[in-house]
C-alpha cells in the first residue's frame, strides 16, 4: 500500500520535474560515491600515518635514552671509579648524556601528548556514532610510570653529582656504594621504559584494529549509498516509462481507434517484451552483484594473504630487539637496523593496499626494473622468518636483467613462492636450501626456484595452483597465493608458470624430491604475440 502512494504521489509530479529529479540522484549521487570514497581512502592513510608517529618513533626514543643511560652514565661511573678515565673525562660524557637523555624524553613526552598526533574528524565522528575502540584504561598506569621516570632522572642526577664529588675528594667508599644505588636506580628506569614501550605496542595494535573497523564502516556506507543511489533511480525511471507509456498510449487511441485488434496484439507483445527485459535486468544485477562481491572477497583475501610475511617479519623485529636488550648486546647501530627493516615492511604493507586495489584493471603503468633487485626485496622481506628458520637463501644471476612489467607484482610472486618453501622446509632436519636460478636467451627470461623440502604430493601437485586449494590449516594458508601468482605471471606478465618435483644439485649438495617453480617471461613484451 505504502508502495503504491509512493508511485502515486510521483505520478503527479510534471515530466520535466521527474527528469530534474533523476538527473539530480544519479548525479548528485556519483559525487557522493566519489567524495566518500576519497574521505575513505584519506582516512585511513592519515590514520595509519598518524599510527606510525605516535607509536613508533616514541620507542625509538625511549630506547635511546635506555642507552644513554647505560653507555654514559653507568659505564662512565664505572671508568672513572676505576680510574679508566679521570674526572675531567668524565664530566663531558655525563654531561653529554644527560643532554641526549633531556632531548630524548622531552620529545618522547611532546610526541605522547601533542595534539598533532590524533585521528582524523572523519574517524572520531564514525567512532563516535558506531561506538569502535575501547577507552584508553591504562592511561593513568601510563601517567603513574612517566612521574616516576621524572623523579627517577632528577634522583640520579643528584646521586650522579654526589659521586662525583666524592670521587674529587678521593672517598672510594662513599662512591662505591652511591655508584651501586644509582645502578639500582638506572635498572628501576629501564624497567619503566620498557613498560612504556608494552604499553605503545599494545596500543598500535589496538589503534590499528579501530582503524580497519572505521574502513570496513564506512565501506558499508558506501554500499548503502550506491544501493540507495540505484533504487531510487530504478523508480523514477520506471514512472518516466510509465508517463511514456500513456502519452503513447493516448495518441496512438486518438489517431487510429480502428485497429483495436492489431493494438491488442502489440500490448500483448510488448507485455511480453517487458516481462523479458526486466527477468534480463534481474539476472545482470544478479551477475553483478555477484561479481562486485567476488572481486571484493578476492581483493581482501589478496591483501590478508600478503600482509601474514610482512607481520611476522615485524613480530621478528620486535623479538629480536627485545632479546638483545635482555642480553645486553642492543646498540644504536643495531636499533637503527632494525628500524629501518621494519620501517620498509610497514611501508611495503601499505604499497600493498593500493598495489591489489588496481590487480585487476589492465590500464595501469608498467616500469622497468631490476630483476635482481625485485628477487632481493622479496627474500629482504622474508629475511627475519628465513633466519629464525635456518634457511639458507642463494641466487644464481651472472648478468642483471631489466624486464618491462610491474615490479610489486612480480615481488608478490617471489614472495608467495618463498613463503610456501618456508612452510615446506621448518619441519626438515637436514640443511634447509632455496635457491634462484635466472638465464636470459634470446627472446626469454627463465627463473628458476628450487628448494630441498621434500617436494609436493603427487595427488596435490595438479591442483596447486587452483583458487582456495591448500593443504595447511585454515590460520596458516588461504589456497589463492599460487593462484594468484599464475594470474600475475599469465595475464599481466604474459608468461607462463609451472612447477614439478625434481633431483636437483643445490650449493655443491645433490637432493632428491626437490620442489622446482619455472617461471617464463618474454624479454620483451611483445614477444609473446610473436611466438
């Protein structure tokens, strides 16, 4: 009932008002589409951004004053106790650590509490309405360690100032029980920072989260509005045909009441035109909306797919600086290391949003590049899994090859390849081997990549490169890695892959049941349609 007055009360609008109307929606509408898309894609970016500033770069400064507080203030005390060094020595380096520890905790503070650093107006309005992320309970645990690193560092410099005094007037004793206490004191800071670090990785990962449910949000308000924008199109252009229908109607009544026959015969027709336009109209929307979801569901599963490496390489990061703090071996030199490493995976994950994002459209750009140098990012980016693995990585190329072609994607399939011989090889006992082999002929590039994990099972060898075939649990694999390296390798690299258990020679070794992928690609891209 409610449907009919809405028709009724549209029939009665004037045609040109109908026309103005549905002008308005459909284009009123695509400038919504479009702004909301682009508020989708700058918020989560800005987001993300705002996740590294706030979360990472504080770590780094937290731990540089631990170092401070290690290398110039407890080593210094205890060079000078000893005599390493004199007093006039030491007063430099206390001084200049004192200096670095003030910097780097002032800027750790401004970079904690500075309002530059918070989410979008976008995100705190979607948090706001769809009630995403969870206050902030450890925030006076926070403020509680930050007061008691200040009167920490105004207690050591006392102590520290005691000692040297001390020192001057040559009381060893004195000094070497202040020189203990302000040991103490520098392990009771260290122990606070490192709770302040939990507590910044702890919150990345919950911001991370609130992040990718503010995305999925306002995914969905997009989906309303393109649903809204159609349906509402959908009904006034059906009243526009409709006012058609009775113009047409009317005037063809006017001028020729005498063929009445031949009219029924026509609306009969024309009855069953429109009962098969719209079951026509029905199965495209039907096939579309099926489509949209499928390329949606894949685009997910791409990005989930390849963001599982970069993750764990980041976890092994995280671990390996925490173990070589315990162990006392953690130097500048080694955090700037590894800073850097995780800095490239991070920005590696994000170059992975916009890279599936366009994996199915054919008008993007191609580039040259280096081959070795794709084959390197891709084992750089698995180094820390491959280490802690003890696997063995060597690549065999006498002359760098430059190919036409996109470098992500090419880099993706290194990457999946790698992954999977990672997961063949940890439950070997024997030297763990994966080796890449490039020739070039004339109007060929052949790569070869072998390893010594025993090969694939000759029921499951024909279906690997099938979608969402996989032989390892549901939380280690998805079954569309090697699917979609065929797609890239095939249809945007115009070559081919295949992949076959063989005896093969491996650093000087000869192995049985090896797993080689070969994969061919044109020198020149045009090549292909030659051949």
């Amino acid at each position: 009932m409610k449907i009919k007055n809405i028709f009724s009360f549209i029939d009665k609008i004037s045609f040109t008002y109908k026309t103005s109307i549905l002008l308005f929606i459909i284009i009123g509408g695509m400038i919504l589409i479009i702004i909301l898309s682009q508020i989708s894609i700058y918020t989560v970016k800005h987001d993300f951004d705002i996740l590294f500033e706030k979360r990472t770069k504080p770590i780094i400064k937290l731990e540089a004053i631990k170092d401070a507080y290690v290398v110039n203030i407890h080593d210094t005390l205890h060079d000078v106790y000893h005599k390493n060094i004199t007093l006039e020595q030491s007063y430099d380096v206390l001084n200049l650590g004192k200096q670095l520890i003030e910097k780097n905790w002032n800027k750790y503070l401004e970079i904690t509490f500075s309002k530059e650093y918070e989410t979008s107006l976008v995100t705190k309005i979607i948090k706001k309405f769809f009630i995403i992320g969870i206050p902030d309970k450890n925030k006076i645990l926070q403020n509680s360690i930050i007061s008691n690193i200040n009167d920490k560092n105004k207690n050591i410099e006392v102590i520290v100032n005691e000692i040297i005094s001390e020192l001057s007037n040559k009381n060893y004793d004195a000094a070497s029980s202040l020189i203990e206490h302000v040991n103490i004191e520098i392990n009771t800071i260290s122990i606070y920072i490192t709770n302040l670090t939990n507590y910044d990785l702890k919150m990345a990962i919950s911001e991370r989260k609130d992040t990718q449910n503010v995305f999925n949000t306002l995914s969905m308000i997009l989906n309303i509005s393109i649903v809204w924008v159609f349906l509402f199109s959908i009904i006034l252009s059906i009243v526009i045909i409709i006012h058609f229908k009775r113009l047409h109607f009317g005037l063809e009544e006017a001028v020729n009441e005498k063929t009445k026959e031949l009219q029924a015969l026509n609306d009969s027709l024309e009855k069953r035109i429109q009962n098969e336009v719209a079951g026509s109209r029905k199965k495209d929307l039907i096939m579309f909306q099926q489509s949209r979801l499928a390329s949606l569901g894949e685009m997910i599963a791409n990005i989930a797919h390849q963001w599982r490496q970069p993750l764990g390489s980041l976890m092994m990061i995280v671990q390996g600086i925490q173990t070589k703090m315990e162990l006392g071996k953690l130097t500048p030199e080694i955090v700037e290391e590894k800073v850097n490493d995780a800095i490239l995976l991070a920005n590696n994950m994000s170059n992975t949003l916009e890279d599936f994002k366009s994996f199915f459209k054919p008008n993007r750009d191609e580039e040259e590049f280096s081959l070795k140098d794709c084959i390197k990012n891709s084992f750089e980016l698995s180094k820390y899994v491959l280490d802690k693995e003890k696997i063995e990585f060597h690549l065999k190329i006498l002359h760098d090859v430059k190919i036409h072609g996109f470098y992500n994607e090419l880099s993706h399939v290194f990457l999946n390849i790698i992954t999977n011989s990672k997961d063949a090889l940890i439950s070997k006992e024997h030297k763990r081997l994966i080796e890449i082999t490039v020739k070039k002929s004339k109007n060929k590039i052949r790569i070869n990549i072998v390893d010594n994990g025993g090969g694939i099972n000759a029921k499951v060898l024909p279906h690997i490169f099938e979608p969402y075939y996989t032989t390892k649990y549901k939380s280690a694999g998805t079954g569309i890695g090697l699917y979609m390296s065929k797609q890239i390798i095939e249809k945007h690299m115009l070559g081919t892959i295949d992949c076959k258990n063989v005896y093969y020679k491996i650093a000087n070794q000869n192995f049985e049941n090896c797993t080689l992928f070969t994969i061919t690609i044109p020198a020149n891209k045009g090549d292909k349609n030659n051949d």
